[in-house]
C-alpha cells in the first residue's frame, strides 16, 4: 500500500520541527501566483497550467464559486490507468470525483453541504473558538483532532481494501490563519510522528500548496481602487441595518458582492472579488494606459513583489483564459490583500483584523521512496505523484456475495467493502 499526504500550509523552515518530516523532505517549492490553496491544489492534482483551470480567481461577481476539478486528476491515472482501487479524503477540490468501482473520493473542508460523506469519515467536530479559547486548548483540540484522523486512516489500510490511499491535512493551515508559532511547531512535530508510525505500513508521498508566515499588513484593495478613482460603488448602510445584515462576529466586513452595495459599473474599470488573494478583475471601462497606471501604483505601494497583466504572463491559448483575472498580482512576504470595504475595514473587527498569519511560497514535497522527477512548480508534483502511483501494483481483491449484493444494492454494498465492514 502507498500513501499520499497534502500537508495544507506546511512551510520549508516548519521542517525542523519534525525529525521525521527533516529526513524525508526532498525539497522546497515555489508554488506560484497566486498561493492559495484552489490555484495550486488544481495544478498539483491535475498537472495542467493555471490558465487551463478556473481557480486562478475561484470566486466571480455573483456568479457560483468553482468549487470542483473538473478534468482528469492523478486519481483518474491511478484508479482508470493503473487499476488500483483509490481511497481519497479531504483534498480541496476532489470531493466530486466520480471513479471506478472500487475507490472513492470524498469530503472538502471547503464545502459545507451536498457532500456524500460515509458515516466511519464523519468525524466530530471540537468547533474551538478562535478568536476566544485559550491556546492551549486549541492545540489539544487539533492534536484530538489530529489522532482520531490517523486512527482512521491506519484502520483503513489495516482492512486492505484499498492500494493506494490519499488523505488531506488541513491543520497546520488552521494555525497559519490562526497565527501561533510555538503551537505549529508541536502540532507539526506530532503530525511528523503520525507519518513515521503510518510509513510502518507503506510508503508515503507528502506535499503542501504553499507555506506559512506572520501577517504584518492588511492591503485593501477595493478600497485602494475606489480612492484612486478606478472603482465607484455605495454601500446603503440604513438598508443593511434594517436587515440585520451584518455578521455578529465580524461586524466590520462588507464585500462587494453584498446585496446592498452598488456598483456604478458606467464608471468602473477595476475591482476585485477574489476571496484568497489579491487577483483584480478588469472592465471594458478600463484603457491599456489605465491598466499600465495601476500597475505602477499598486507597484509604488510596497506591498507587492510584482504586478502583472494577464497577458504578459499567461498563455493566450490556455483553457480558462478568458476567466481568468486581468490583474495578477504577487502580494510580498506577510501582506494579506482583503476585498473588505467596510469604513472600518482598517481598524474594525473583522477576519481580516483578527487573524494573524498568511501564505508564504515556502512549498514542500518530499518522499520516503527515490523520486526522479524534479520539483521546483506545482505541475511537477504531479508527474512525481505518477511516478509514485506507479511504484503500487493492484493488490486488492474484489469479492461481493452475489445474493448479498441483490439484496442490499451494489452501491451499499461496494462502499461497505470498501471502508472494511464485513
């Protein structure tokens, strides 16, 4: 049986935390623009560029937000190409995954409802208070938390009903957001233990989206917009109040896709509704010389490694091009870009205020077997996952009673086979 592992936020220099994890890692990756988790989770599990995926900007104005992959991902390659039964729980993304007999793909942490979640998968919950609980209870709370997730797991390839297993750790990423450096150094360290005793049992392939750092700066970017005359909205604040309309625990966030903010789009060339990063959606409004501007005084703000047309770095021919946002920019090390345009956005209580750290490009992959394939950008990691997947030959055999199976259903019973009850 193998493993593979996506570590949400694990940092290059959070290595030293866990001997194990020091021994294994193969290497630090730049995960791209931009870090967040949808943009680099797609190319990872598919091994297609970021302008052949929609999750470069994952939420639109008022459109749906793109919650699943929709093309063939490592999953397919290792169930459809290389016949091994595929179990797969908690990657972004993956939770719709429709595969062979045998295998099973479920659960997104992103995704709160409509998810077919067998009831063995369906952990309790310690809903810790953030913002309140001593952090000591919430590192015990994620160490539980932590232990009942690799019981299972173990439990799982103990029953053998699966060759190849791939499991998403959302954790670490919790006190990335959360900012607590002595409280992810334990966690990651104890996470690093977990692996070594699940390594007993086969071998593991890990990797993160991008790393962790301390939030220094808040950029907000409509905001920014608006006052540089680049967007016009209003925000009708006595209709919101009527309506109880704001969040009780973050009274000073308002984005603008909220039903009572207008947008003057007559007289708007850019705004941004990207819920993970800093990606700016451009108008028909908005001239060559416009944009060259922006880029410039975004630039001149110092909260940015770079700013980029989406032209002068994507490939015109990609898939998604079109939906992909026309502004791409690189937020520097500790600089958080929110869409907030609260009035107290700066200094009021919201999310954005609250929480204390935000992504690095300080990526992770390693491995416990020899690897060719080089590392240096998340569409490799996908080629080294085949290489891995290709390591596990079919082992699992698939036995169902027949008159069993005319009873209860093919379905009940091929997931009951697949999660170890007899």
């Amino acid at each position: 049986m193998r493993f593979v592992v996506f570590l949400d936020a694990l940092d290059q220099k959070d290595i030293l935390s866990s001997p194990w994890l020091t021994e294994k890692m193969k290497c630090g990756y730049n995960p791209g623009v931009p870090k967040v988790t949808p943009n680099v989770i797609s190319q990872i599990m598919t091994g297609q560029r970021r302008e052949d995926l929609p999750f470069m900007r994952s939420t639109p104005y008022k459109k749906p937000r793109v919650m699943h992959i929709e093309d063939k991902t490592i999953l397919h390659y290792a169930a459809e190409e290389q016949g091994l039964r595929v179990f797969q729980y908690g990657i972004p993304l993956c939770s719709q995954i429709q595969l062979p007999d045998g295998s099973i793909s479920t659960y997104d942490h992103f995704i709160h409802q409509g998810q077919a979640i067998p009831a063995v998968l369906q952990f309790a919950k310690n809903n810790v208070d953030y913002m309140k609980a001593d952090s000591e209870l919430i590192f015990h709370a994620l160490v539980d938390e932590t232990q009942t997730q690799f019981s299972t797991l173990r439990t799982i390839a103990r029953n053998g009903n699966f060759d190849i297993m791939f499991w998403g750790y959302t954790f670490i990423d919790a006190l990335t957001h959360w900012y607590n450096e002595e409280s992810r150094r334990r966690l990651i360290y104890y996470v690093g233990e977990e692996l070594k005793d699940l390594n007993r049992y086969g071998d593991i392939l890990f990797f993160s989206d991008h790393g962790s750092t301390e939030q220094k700066k808040v950029f907000f970017v409509n905001k920014f917009l608006y006052e540089k005359g680049y967007l016009k909205y209003e925000i009708y604040e006595k209709l919101m109040n009527f309506h109880e309309a704001y969040s009780k625990q973050f009274p000073d966030q308002i984005l603008l896709q909220h039903q009572h903010v207008y947008i003057d789009w007559n007289d708007s060339k850019f705004y941004s509704t990207d819920a993970f990063d800093a990606m700016i959606d451009v108008t028909d409004k908005a001239t060559e010389e416009d944009k060259q501007k922006l880029k410039a005084e975004l630039m001149e703000t110092g909260y940015f490694n770079s700013v980029s047309l989406k032209e002068e770095i994507l490939d015109k021919d990609g898939k998604c091009y079109e939906l992909s946002p026309g502004i791409i920019c690189d937020a520097a090390e500790g600089v958080l870009v929110s869409t907030n345009i609260h009035e107290n956005a700066e200094s009021g209580k919201n999310m954005d205020n609250l929480r204390g750290g935000w992504h690095s490009d300080r990526g992770v992959f390693g491995s416990t077997t020899d690897i060719r394939q080089s590392v240096t950008c998340p569409r490799d990691i996908y080629y080294a996952m085949c290489e891995f997947v290709r390591g596990q030959k079919p082992e699992v055999k698939k036995v169902i009673d027949p008159e069993e199976a005319e009873i209860l259903g093919d379905d009940l019973v091929n997931l009951m086979d697949q999660l170890g009850y007899q």
